[in-house]
C-alpha cells in the first residue's frame, strides 16, 4: 500500500538523544514501580486473570447474540448418538442448575425410557398416543446393543436409540441400563418427568391426562415395600450393612417414575451402588430393590411408594401374565382403565395406573381398534 507522504523536517540529533534519554528515564520509573507492586501486593496483579478476561471479552464480543448462547444450553442434543463412556455421560449427566428459576419459558417435558430387547410391537399404539402432543415429551431407547432399529423417518422413534449395552434381568447390568437411560434423559434439561417402560406396555388414558398426571405430583412413583417373606426381607445380605440394615430393605417393581432431582439422585450414587452389586445377585433380583431400598434410605418423603403400570401377578410364577389378543375384550380393558383407589397428592383418588403391562404383538389389533373409545387416544 502507498500512503500520501507529506513532506517532513528530520528532526536534529540533538533532539533524538534528547527524547531516547527522556524514554529511558521513564522506563526505569515505571520498571521499578512495576516490580514494587509485584512484590508488595502481588494480588494486584493477576496476569492470568487479566489475560482470560481479554480472552472471554473478544468471545462474548464475537458472540453477541445472547438468545443463541443460552440455547447452546438448553437446547437437547440432536443427536442421542455419543461416544461417551458411562462414566463420563453420568458426569456430564449430573450438573444441576443452582439458580431456581429458569431464565425462559420452560416446558416441562416427558421422557418416555423404553428399556426394550429391541423390535417394539406396539409402537403403533403409542404413536398413536403421542400424536398432537409433540413439545411435551422425549422418547429414549435402549435396546441391545448391535439391534438396529428401521423406525421410518415420521416415526416417533425414529433417531431416539441412545448408545446401549447388554442388560440381564436380576442382574446390576438392568440397573445399569436403567441409569444410562436416565442419564441420556437428563442431557435435556427440559425433561422434569421419567417414565421407564418396557416394549410390552402401553398407555391407559389420552396424553393429556398422562401429562397433568406425572408433571402436578408432588411424589415420585417408586413402588417399595417392605416384604417380611423370603422374596424380600429373604434375600437381604449381611454384608451391605452398615449402608443398608434388613429393616431398611425395600422390594418394587422395575418400573418406576420419577423427577429430575430423583433422577440426579439416582445416576450419581456411588454409596449403595458397590453393596448392591457385590451383595444383591440371583436369586436377589438387584432392579427390584435397588432403587427402592435406596431412595427409601435417602429421599423417603418424595416416595408414593406404588408404581403407575398395572401388572397382573394373579397367575402366580416369576413372571407376570402376559395378555395376547384373545384376552384384549372391551370387558378386560374397562376393568384395567376403570376406578382403583389411591392416594394421589395425599388425597384419595380414583386414577391410579397410568400404564399396564404385558402385552404381545397379538395384542396390538384389538387395543388400536377399543383405545379411541377405550383410552381415549388414537381416533
Ligand atoms: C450422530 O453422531 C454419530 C457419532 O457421534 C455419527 O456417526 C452420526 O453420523 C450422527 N448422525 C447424524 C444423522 O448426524
Ligand atoms: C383426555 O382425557 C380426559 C379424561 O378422559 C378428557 O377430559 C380430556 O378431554 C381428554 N383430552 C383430550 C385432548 O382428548
Ligand atoms: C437400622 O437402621 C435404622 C436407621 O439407622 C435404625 O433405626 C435401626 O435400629 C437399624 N436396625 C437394625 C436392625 O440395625
Ligand atoms: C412412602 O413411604 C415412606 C417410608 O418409607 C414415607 O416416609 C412416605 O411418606 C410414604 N409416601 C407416601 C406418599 O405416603
């Protein structure tokens, strides 16, 4: 580049030796105070602090948009697909907002965690059940882990797989499975309520009604009781004390609900999870006391104690009854759906099961043509 010269006086020699002087002087002066500063008040002068605060000034400056640098943290991942280790997702997983009040419109959302082998029959059912609501929930996955899901594009479920591993029913790997779910969950800081299902669930009433269900309790839906007989106070171990006595022990069932600080609560333990896996193996069934004996310990006011998916052990065996399409009668889903007492809010109330389970793949016809009338979703 040329620049406009305008014609200049050299300056004398004299003058030249005159101001290199004068600059020497000063330099001096301030070198001096300078280094009395550093070594009387050394707080004064804080180099790091000084240089990360240019360097957070020209990244505020270069992001000045505050709109979008709050939602770099409250928007949900796009992509559930992650390379994180378990550790190192639980960790992430765990960081809880101190300030109270949500700096913007917040909806709270759903998350259904279905906790399947893989295929899910009665996806249609639900996608019924979600349709029109969309805003209000997310939907987790996890599956085995080389199960690859061909959920299309539209679907609900399409992209909603998290990053899985082998789950054993009885065994600390279920829990496991269970805590990544929540985990991956939690990643959205939207979601205030968490639901666990298994592929063999569904809905029993509108969304609606689920929604206001879950997001205006005050409690939990952590079933845990204490069960003198040996399939609960049984299978209680010596060794877990002193973190858990036998009049401590809790059973419930696997499917559980819960909210956001139980949901923390329950991926950042680390006191009861060695003794449950060192001490709770087959046949003490881990996810069936686990949480339960825990959260009973810690948090016991925030429990309803019963579970919101309605199961029939009336067979009697290890498993419950499974229901196929010969068992789906208006009859049968009338008695599932209708009036049950609880407490709900610490008043006595007539809706109790939010879910039911188990149903089969043959089951899907007769539930998708009754839900409109029946559940009241899916017209
Ligand atoms: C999601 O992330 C995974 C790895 O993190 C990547 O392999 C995959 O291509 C991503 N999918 C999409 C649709 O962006
Ligand atoms: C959901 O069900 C409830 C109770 O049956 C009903 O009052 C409500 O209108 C339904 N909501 C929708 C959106 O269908
Ligand atoms: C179990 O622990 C509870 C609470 O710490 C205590 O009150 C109770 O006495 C203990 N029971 C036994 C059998 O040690
Ligand atoms: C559930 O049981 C615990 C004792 O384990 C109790 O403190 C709590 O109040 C119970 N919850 C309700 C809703 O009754």
């Amino acid at each position: 580049m040329h620049s406009k010269n305008s014609p200049q006086r050299a300056p004398s020699k004299l003058f030249t030796l005159n101001l290199l002087i004068k600059s020497f002087i000063l330099l001096i002066v301030l070198g001096t105070g300078f280094y009395v500063l550093i070594m009387y008040k050394p707080q004064y002068i804080d180099l790091h602090s000084m240089a990360m605060r240019t360097i957070s000034m020209t990244w505020s400056s270069n992001c000045a948009d505050e709109r979008t640098s709050l939602q770099r943290w409250i928007a949900p991942p796009s992509n559930l697909t992650h390379s994180m280790t378990d550790e190192e997702l639980f960790w992430r997983a765990s960081f809880v907002p101190q300030v109270n009040k949500y700096p913007y419109n917040r909806i709270s959302k759903v998350a259904f965690m279905f906790l399947t082998k893989g295929p899910m029959p009665l996806a249609p059912l639900w996608e019924k059940f979600f349709k029109g609501n969309e805003g209000k929930y997310s939907i987790y996955v996890h599956a085995l882990p080389d199960y690859q899901p061909d959920f299309p594009r539209w679907s609900v479920f399409y992209r909603r797989q998290i990053p899985s591993q082998v789950a054993e029913w009885g065994k600390m790997s279920m829990c496991d499975a269970e805590r990544r779910l929540l985990a991956n969950a939690l990643l959205d800081v939207d979601n205030e309520r968490f639901v666990l299902l298994s592929e063999s669930c569904i809905p029993l009433h509108n969304f609606s009604t689920v929604y206001g269900y879950l997001v205006h309790s005050k409690h939990s839906f952590v079933g845990a009781f204490d069960d003198p007989g040996p399939h609960g106070r049984g299978r209680y171990n010596h060794n877990m004390a002193p973190e858990v006595n036998v009049s401590q022990w809790r059973k419930g069932a696997q499917w559980f609900e819960m909210d956001r600080n139980l949901a923390v609560f329950l991926i950042h333990d680390t006191k009861y999870y060695p003794k449950f896996k060192d001490f709770c193996r087959p046949p003490c069934y881990v996810d069936e006391h686990y949480f339960p004996t825990m959260l009973a310990i810690e948090l016991p006011h925030l429990l309803s104690n019963r579970s919101l998916t309605s199961v029939d052990w009336s067979r009697g065996g290890a498993h419950p009854a499974t229901f196929g399409g010969r068992d789906v009668t208006e009859g049968f889903l009338k008695r599932l759906v209708g009036r049950h007492s609880c407490m709900y809010n610490d008043q006595p109330a007539a809706v109790c099961f939010l879910f039911a389970r188990k149903f089969s793949p043959s089951a899907l016809e007769p539930l998708l043509q009754f839900a409109p009338i029946l559940l009241g979703y899916g017209s």
